[in-house]
C-alpha cells in the first residue's frame, strides 16, 4: 500500500519539475512512511512519483517505485495489493521474464508487455490503483480495482494532466485550481455523491472496475473511459426455484471467503483483524485464526453509549478465537476534537463520527506496530445485509407473500432500527422519478440522502444556490448507472447494485475504509471484496440471501461453527458512532466548532452557506419539538455544514503547493 502520483503533458518538450512531484508525493507521506521515489522518462513530457508503504519486500532499494520497464518504454505506479502474486510470478519467470524486485507490483510491467492491458486485467486480483504510460503508444493509462477500494483521482490543467491517490496530491500541483462546484457542494450536504465526482470543479476519480486512457495526438491529449468489470447479478429468471439445495451455496460462500482470506494473510509484516460485534468481522477473525493457527491480533471500538457499543460480542468472539484483543474506548470528546483532522483525509464530508473513531482506531493500531488488518466491509453489499435491502426486499421483492405479512416483516425491520431513523432509513418515503425509471423504484438505501434536498438547497449561498433550482440530484446519480446490470434483475439485485456503486465506493470505502486507515500508514484488506467472492456471491438466489426476515442467511449458514450462538441468532446492528443529539457534551463539542468554522466571518469568507439558513438549522435541531428522526437527519446535515467548510479551509484557503512543500522540506525529500 502507497501513494502514487503523476503528470502527462500535452508537449512532450515539456519536462514535469521533478520537485513538484516529489512534493506531490510528501502531502501524502502518511500513504508512504517508508520512502518516496520519483521517475521522469526523457523527451516524454511524463513524470510520475510515488510514497512507499513497505508490506511486500521489505528491502527499501529494490522494490523503491515508480518502476520503469527495462526497455524503457513503460512507466508505472502502483498503489495495492496484488494477491496470488507468487503464482502470476513463476509463470512469467518460467516464460522468460526477469523480475528486479519481490514486490507484487511488478508483474504488470511483465503481463502488460506480453498481453495487454485487457488481459492484464484479468490476472489482477485485490485493491489497486495503478499509473501506466507506455511510451509505444505515447498513452497513460490510470486503473482502478473493481469495487473501488483504492483511490484515484485526475484533472485536466492549462499543460495536461494531473493525478494522484488524494485530493490534496493534485492539489499540491500548483496548476491545478481548487474550487467547489455548486452541484458538488450540494451532494456534500446531502451525503450521496455522483459517482466519478468529488467536491471539486474538474477533478473527477476513476470510477471502479474502469479504466481511463489518456493518448496524446499532435500536442493535444484524448481521454476515454472504457469498463473492464461490473456487478452483474443473473437475470431473474436465471435463479433456481424455491425448492434448491441451499447447502451447496452454504458451502460455496464458505470455501470463496476462506480462499479470499488465505490470500490477505499474505505480507512480510504481522497482520491483525479489526472486530466489531458483527457477522462479518467475527467471520473474518475466525478464518484468520484458523487458517494461521496463531493468536491473531484484533482491534475493537468501544462507545460511551450502550446502544452503539458492540464490544461484548466482540469480547466473546475474540476470546472464542484466543485472540490478542485491543479494545479503543472513546467518549464525546475523542470524537470532535479529531473531526478537522480526519475531514484533511476523507477530504469529503461525514455524516456520522464513525469515520473519526476509524481515524482514531488506526492511529492505535500504527502505534502497536501493525501495518495491515483484515477487515469485514463488503459482506452487507453481497449478501444484503443493510436494513434497506431488507425493507426493498419486503416492498418489491416478495410479491408472492399477502401483504399483510409483509407489512408485519416491515414494521418489525422499522421497530428494530428506529435508532438509524433518518440516516440509515429514510424518515419518510422519498421517490426519485429518474430512479423509478431507471430501475423501477427508489432504493431505500439513497432516500434518506436524496430527501435531504430541501434541508441542504437552502444552506447553500444564495448565488450558488439560484443555479441548483433545476438541479436533479437523483437523476445525476441514476445517469451514471449502467441499465444493462438492472434491467431483469431480481429487485434485491437492483437495490444491492445502487448501493454499491454508490454508498459503498463514496462512503464505506472512502471516509469509512482506505482514506482513514492509510492516515496513519495502515492498510486495510477487505476479504469480502475479493471479486471471485463476490462474483459467486452473485450467484446466491435472492430468497437465501434474505430468507424471511433474516439477512444474509447464506452467511450466517456458511460461518456458524464460527461465530457465538447471540451473534448468530442477532440481527444486523448497523455499526455507526452515537449523534450528537445522544450526548449533550457532545453537542457542545459541535457548537465549539460551529463558532470556528461556522461563524458569520468564516461562512461570508468561504462563499459557500448561507449564514441565516445555518443559524435556523442549528435552532430547528436544540428545539423540543422536533422528533427524534428528523435530530438524526439534523445531525447528519450539521456535519455535513462543519464538513464543507473545512474542506475550504484546508483546500481552498490554505496554500496547497506551498504546504506541500513545505512537508517535503521537513521530510527531506528531495529531487
């Protein structure tokens, strides 16, 4: 796991400052404690550069990136993990390739050279962002791994293009402008993005399982964008009846995810798990455990709240597995006095602390000596864990049952989450007409966020926000999904596809996953997302996923000689830090930074809110009289206020190339 960044200009007499990527590489020394490298290939007009993370070779020198073919024609950068390495490696060795390295990194230069991009891709297994120029072709290919576990962002400048892991990497490039766009400004307040978007007028990301191609021609360059993987679930009628073997798929699951984790056990340093209370990481823990034999280290966040803390699960599960068990116990104040700090590295907004006590989390696991843990995020993606498949499932995908016991299944799933009211579950039913058709139906999953839309337009500044009264938010997320995976799909199959190619990749993995562990040098394997997992996962019929009013059934099949009979017999607990409106000191600790980053100075100064809509929304939220879903829902929007302009105070008004250089200075990276 690194950093990586790069430049491909438009003249090709145009060399990139070899400084100016070594800086680009030192905002992002917290992806890359262990070494930083940069290469510029002659008469090429391309630089690239890259912050090391040393987890597979060891050896500082030798496995030091960017890599340059030993032809000279190819360049690249790659942040990740390539699993099955080894394997891939002896092939290419046996065929007559040379490696210069250990690192798993290097067989791309080896597959590409022999078969392309499109069949490289093939071989490709784990969480990877990569940088590829080949000179042959004077083109640069920028890859993203399938689900989107690894970042990777890009923009086009007055001299080219500029790209990076981070935000603040293309930031550091002192050509490359920092400035919201008023449609990117509103999806900040209300949590959901558009997909390949950011904040940030002109910078966009790779979307996962693609791959942007950027060819220059007669000093002008051409980018395209072409997809290589998709969740593609079978056609309903594809699925096998009612009446199928159940246990072969209870088999199945199990032997995929044992081989997924097998295969993230692999490193040349200690691995842990992160546990919570919950099915997957329990999951995770006891396959680790078992697979090594040894006692493996686990890491647990506890809350000051009864109704959020999962650690006596945790404490069974671990004791279970004779596991070195590290319980984090955070209260109030451990929460907001890191909120600016962890918004520097999600650089996006959070709706809920939990992305502050995963920052929190990781920090301790760096300081215990651990560099990498096995983690359980994407388990509630593939077999439909979250409360909304299930409520999607019980509307849409039960036509067969009276109505009056799916309602009955309804109201149970709404009583038993009454505390992710306005957040998790939508208050009240939203309907988005470009989703409906598009797919059918509104997902639940995207209804809390999209309703958020009379909350958010009026906090935006007046003259941003007369631009947005036509503005669709709904209808700009459902234009990026691809028609081909939801049309004949089971609506289980449609709701499981919107949420991934949305909430997982531009929140679970993002301010939930890679951006707060990789801010203090830790990397996260997420097992669940090992593609050949999930691809069979696909595959489990509908009704096993969801059998009754039990989610992800299947799993809890596969892993029940595994897990404690409470933790087996529970229902989804969806995992999320306590709001504010739980905790009065907490409440204080908004307010504190409300009167910094929201006061009538700073929001005038950054252009952005509406100083009278924010003094309203705090009013509305300290009122009796409001209700406990819409606090919730006013939690949410309050930090996503907070969010914005913090994101303006570290990106917009402080000097980005001037810091990072400065930390380059400090760190003694020099070109």
């Amino acid at each position: 796991m690194c950093g990586i960044a790069g430049i491909f200009n438009r003249d090709a007499k145009l060399k990139p400052d070899a400084q100016t990527l070594v800086n680009m590489a030192a905002i992002m020394h917290h992806r890359g404690p262990d070494g930083f490298g940069y290469q510029i290939l002659d008469n090429t007009g391309v630089g690239f550069s890259h912050a090391r993370l040393s987890i597979i070779d060891l050896n500082e020198d030798r496995a030091r990136q960017p890599f340059v073919s030993d032809s000279g024609q190819l360049l690249l950068a790659h942040n990740g993990e390539f699993y099955d390495f080894k394997r891939i490696r002896a092939d290419l060795t046996a065929q007559g390739a040379r490696f210069r390295s250990k690192s798993d990194s290097e067989i791309v230069l080896h597959l590409y050279a022999r078969e392309g991009l499109e069949e490289t891709l093939k071989h490709l297994r784990g969480e990877f962002a990569f940088g590829l120029y080949d000179r042959n072709e004077d083109a640069m290919y920028l890859v993203r791994d399938r689900f989107g576990i690894k970042p990777l962002y890009y923009t086009e400048t007055a001299d080219g293009v500029v790209f990076g892991s981070e935000l603040k990497v293309l930031f550091a490039h002192p050509s490359v402008k920092r400035e919201f766009s008023s449609e990117g400004l509103y999806h900040q307040l209300i949590q959901v993005m558009v997909p390949g978007t950011t904040a940030f007028k002109g910078v966009k990301q790779v979307a996962p399982g693609h791959v942007v191609k950027v060819t220059r021609k007669n000093d002008k360059l051409e980018l395209s964008e072409s997809k290589y993987w998709d969740v593609n679930f079978p056609l309903e009628h594809e699925y096998p009846g009612d009446d199928v073997d159940e246990q072969q798929y209870i088999d199945g699951v199990r032997e995929h995810l044992l081989e997924a984790v097998q295969h993230r056990l692999t490193a040349d340093v200690p691995v842990g798990c992160y546990l919570s209370g919950g099915i997957d990481s329990c999951a995770i823990l006891g396959l680790s455990a078992a697979a090594t034999q040894t006692s493996v280290k686990a890491f647990t966040i506890g809350f000051d709240s009864d109704d959020y803390d999962e650690t006596p699960i945790a404490q069974e599960m671990a004791e279970a597995t004779g596991a070195d068990h590290h319980i984090m116990r955070l209260k109030a104040d451990d929460l907001y006095d890191h909120f600016v700090k962890t918004i520097w590295h999600t650089e996006r907004t959070i709706y809920n602390t939990l992305g502050v006590a995963k920052y929190l989390m990781s920090q301790q696991v760096n300081e215990v000596g651990y560099k990498v843990v096995l983690t359980g995020e994407g388990s509630d993606e593939l077999f439909a864990g979250y409360p909304a498949f299930r409520k999607d499932m019980f509307l849409h995908g039960l036509d067969h049952l009276p109505d009056s016991e799916r309602k009955a299944w309804q109201e149970l799933l709404e009583k038993n989450n009454k505390l992710f009211k306005g957040a998790m579950l939508a208050r009240e039913e939203f309907v988005s007409a470009a989703f409906n058709a598009k797919m059918g139906f509104t997902p639940s999953c995207v209804q809390p966020w999209l309703s958020c839309g009379d909350v958010a337009l009026p906090l935006i500044a007046a003259e941003r926000r007369e631009g947005l009264q036509e503005y669709d938010a709904g209808k700009a997320i459902a234009a990026t999904l691809d028609e081909t995976m939801l049309k004949g799909r089971h609506p289980l199959d449609r709701a499981q596809y919107v949420w991934i190619k949305t909430m997982l990749e531009g929140q679970i993995l993002t301010w939930g996953g890679d951006r707060v562990d990789m801010a203090n040098s830790m990397e996260a394997r997420p097992a669940f997302l090992d593609h050949h997992l999930a691809e069979y996962a696909f595959t489990v019929p509908p009704h096993l996923r969801i059998k009754g009013n039990k989610e992800k059934y299947v799993l809890r099949e596969a892993m029940k000689g595994l897990l404690p009979e409470t933790l087996y017999k529970r229902e989804k607990f969806a995992f999320m830090a306590p709001p504010a409106h739980t905790d009065p000191k907490k409440w204080r600790a908004v307010l504190k930074l409300a009167e910094q980053f929201l006061s009538e100075d700073a929001v005038k100064e950054a252009g952005l809110l509406d100083f009278d809509e924010v003094q309203r929304t705090f009013a509305r939220h300290e009122s009796d009289e409001v209700p406990i879903d819409e606090k919730v829902q006013l939690d949410a929007v309050i930090n996503h206020m907070l969010g914005v302009q913090i994101l303006h105070h570290h990106f917009v008004k402080t000097d980005v190339p001037a810091l990072a250089q400065q930390r380059a200075n400090e760190l003694g990276w020099c070109a």
